[in-house]
C-alpha cells in the first residue's frame, strides 16, 4: 500500500460472517467458520493492535480519521469513501 494514501477500510460482520473492504471492494473474508460478532471478553478495545496475556504485541503506527460502530451492516452507499 502507498505511503500517505487514504484508505476507506470497513469491517462487516453479519452474525454469520465478516467481510474487510477496502475502498469498497471486498478483499478479505471469512467464509469457512462463521463469524458471530465482535467480544471483548473482559479487556478494553484495541483499534489497530493485537495484544496476547495482557502485553501490547504490536500497534498501528498511522491516523485514524473515523470509527463507527453500528447495530447492522452497513450499505456500500453508507461507506465514508
């Protein structure tokens, strides 16, 4: 991916599977295990890292310009491309 390019990413999760979009176009899936929803088993959230026995492995080094969490998958048309 370019350096200092914009991209519209979009995860959607249906209850039964997720799709990753970039600008639009799916190009990640998960179709061969379903996919219930989003957990946080107790921890608070990380946007952009992972973390394994409470130890931030790895961070996103970046801008972030909108996070939107909603009820229901979103239309193409309301992606903020």
């Amino acid at each position: 991916m370019p350096i200092d390019a914009w991209f519209h990413l979009a995860v959607v999760n249906d209850g039964r599977l997720t799709t990753l979009y970039v600008d639009g176009a799916p190009v990640l899936r998960n179709p061969a295990r379903p996919a219930g929803g989003l957990a946080t088993t107790g921890r608070p959230w990380l946007i952009g890292a992972a973390h394994r026995a409470g130890v931030v492995e790895q961070g996103f080094h970046g801008w972030l310009g909108d996070v939107r969490f909603v009820d229901r998958p979103l239309t193409r048309a309301e992606f903020l491309s």
